[in-house]
C-alpha cells in the first residue's frame, strides 16, 4: 500500500475489526446471542419476491413505514415515513450523515471511549475528528464545555455508549443540543444502537422542535439480525432530505428490505428476549462481583469487567480457554458481550482462574 497515491489523512490507520475465531464462545462482537425463530425465517422466505430483475423501491419506503410504527411501540413517539430513513446497518447510515453535514474543512466531535467507527467513517469522509476524552461517566457540563469550546460541526453522543455502557439521561441531551444551537455550529447525532437495553427513555421523544438532532438505531443487536445489515434513523423530514442527496441509488436491496419488514412485524417476541439478555446481564454483574471483580454499570447487552493487571493476558488467558471477549484497549477493562445462560457461567468459572490478574484495589 506503500506505493499507493492513499490519501494523507489516511496513511497508517488501521481499519475496523474485532478478532473472528472460531471458539466455543464468541462474546466480543455484542450481538443477540440467540437466532431469528424459525418462523420469522419461514415467513423471510415466503416474502422474498420473484421480480429480482428489478431494481428495489429506491426509498424503501414500505421498510420505513414499518419501522415508523415500531418506534411508535418502542417510544411512544409517532413519526411519519419522511421523517425515517433506513440503510445498511447503522455504519452507513452515519456514513451518509457526514457525508451530508461533514467532509473537508468540517470537524466531528466524539466522546472516548466511545464507537470507534465514529472516527473511522469521519475521517474516511474527508472530515477532521477531534476525540475528547470522558471517564465512565459523561455528565452535561463536559459536553456542553466541549461544544462550546470546539463548535463541531457533527457532534456524537452514544446512548448507552460502547464500551462503557453508561445511558445518557435527556436533560444530558438537551444540554448538548442547546449548546450546539447556541454556537449555530452543526448538527447533533445520538447513537441508540443499544436502545432496547436501556432503562431511559429514547433521544426520539426529544425530536419535535429539534431539526438538528438526528437518532440513529441498528436492528443488529435487539433484534437479533446482525447478519441482515439493516440500520435506521429517526430525524426532521429535511435530514432525510439532504441524506438523499449522497445515497447510492437503489442502496437497499429487495432481499434485505423484505426480511427487515419481517424482523419488524415479529417485533413483539422481542420483548421477552431482550428482558431474558438483561437479566442475564444482571445475574452475570451479581456474580462476578460476589467473587471480587468489579463491572462497570451497563445499560446494554455488554459489560466491562476488571480491574486487570494486564487485561491482553486476562484476554489470551480466556482465549485459551475457548472464550472470546473483547480488549478494547482501555486500562484494567474488557468487554464482555452478554451471552447465553450457560455461557455467562462459563466465563465466571473461568474469570475465577484468573485471579492472579486482578489488580488488588
């Protein structure tokens, strides 16, 4: 790649991944552990239309109504069509988004920890990224002070937030969302990929007068569908707009758009599952704790444990043992993804070998 004309920006990036092993347990990439019901899968292909040789309604306008309706069970908030776009996963909806409102000579602004894509697709935009760095905790007065201070002209905020798994309360998002207007500086993306998990309400309910505040969802994790690439959001009717200006036509395959219709239509099963995840998550916190380990508070379908001493070895150690987490980087932490029953109580069993890295505290 040496020899290559790459752009400056991006000479000596790494680009995005988490390791894919074949091992027992795969807890590091935070999907739904458990599959589609069969009978969603029977209805996918009894609703795989025949008309392949045509290209795919180009708006998606039948995946959109659907997913409006969804929002209005999940949040109570009722949108109309044009005020929800849909795309390939979540990633190429913020793709498109800086697409639209970033780009060379624009800045977006992230908190970190935080999704490391948001930088990634900022700068394979064209667009600066400037990382301000948090703790665990993310209150309003360190966003509102960032906005202030650097008037972004994307702003990221992430609730829950990967990896800490910390949700933001409103009034954090309010705070944000006036500052930003204050300064007249850009627009303001919230990141609810974890939505489902979260015991706060949702970022939608915050949208009506509100034009520059953008809610960006996955159906990936709660909806057990990471391998479809769906992702969607919920914004003023002129966002949708302006990101019709950068899709690629026909973006949404017929396929794809025929099965996210179904996901969405056996919706309700969800429920019960993404209850079963969260008290799984719980019992999984309660009982690593009992044996000295600390978690941070999470309101996702993960959790970071430590403290380690080294958390690479904690993670080779794991590895070894057929259990696959994930070493984001952060000192002391790894993330755990929130499994089956009997996979979370198989890493306690082995989170209990690895007590010589523990760092006493």
């Amino acid at each position: 790649m040496s020899d290559l004309p790459l752009r400056p920006e991006l000479v000596g990036r790494s680009p995005y991944g988490a390791p894919q092993i074949d091992v027992p347990i795969r807890l590091n990439t935070n999907e739904n552990p458990y599959p589609p019901p069969p009978e969603m899968i029977a209805d996918i292909a009894a609703r795989i239309a025949p008309d392949l040789n045509r290209y795919p309604d180009r708006d998606a306008v039948g995946l959109r109504a659907a997913l409006a309706e969804y929002l209005v069970d999940q949040t109570g908030v009722r949108l109309s069509v044009d005020q929800v776009w849909a795309a390939n996963g979540s990633n190429e909806i913020l793709q498109q988004i800086l697409q639209a409102f970033g780009g060379p000579g624009r800045t977006a602004l992230g908190f970190q920890p935080g999704y490391t894509m948001h930088e990634l697709i900022s700068r394979g935009t064209g667009t600066a990224f400037l990382g301000v760095p948090r703790d665990l905790h993310l209150d309003a007065d360190h966003v509102v002070a960032a906005v202030r201070e650097h008037r972004p002209d994307v702003l990221f905020l992430c609730s829950p937030n990967n990896p800490t798994g910390e949700s933001l309360p409103p009034d954090v998002i309010n705070a944000a969302y006036q500052a930003l207007a204050e300064t007249d500086s850009g627009i303001m993306v919230v990141d609810e990929a974890y939505a489902e998990f979260a015991g706060v309400d949702s970022a939608v309910g915050l949208l009506e007068g509100r034009p520059r505040l953008l809610v960006t969802r996955t159906m990936s994790k709660a909806f057990a569908f990471a391998g479809a690439r769906v992702g969607y959001l919920a914004a003023d009717p002129a966002v949708v707009e302006a990101l019709l200006l950068v899709r690629l036509p026909y973006h949404l395959s017929s396929l794809t758009q025929a099965a996210a219709q179904v996901a969405v239509e056996h919706s309700p099963r969800l429920k019960e599952q993404i209850r079963h995840l969260c008290r799984t998550r719980d019992e999984f916190v309660a009982a690593v704790s009992a044996k000295g380990w600390q978690c941070a508070p999470s309101d996702a379908n993960f959790v970071l444990v430590g403290p380690f001493i080294d958390p690479a070895r904690a993670w080779q150690r794991l590895l070894d043992q057929g259990i696959l987490v994930r070493d984001v980087g952060l000192p002391r932490w790894l993330r755990v993804t929130i499994g089956t029953d009997e996979q979370m109580a198989a890493l306690v069993d082995a989170l209990g070998g690895l007590k010589d890295l523990r760092e006493r505290t």
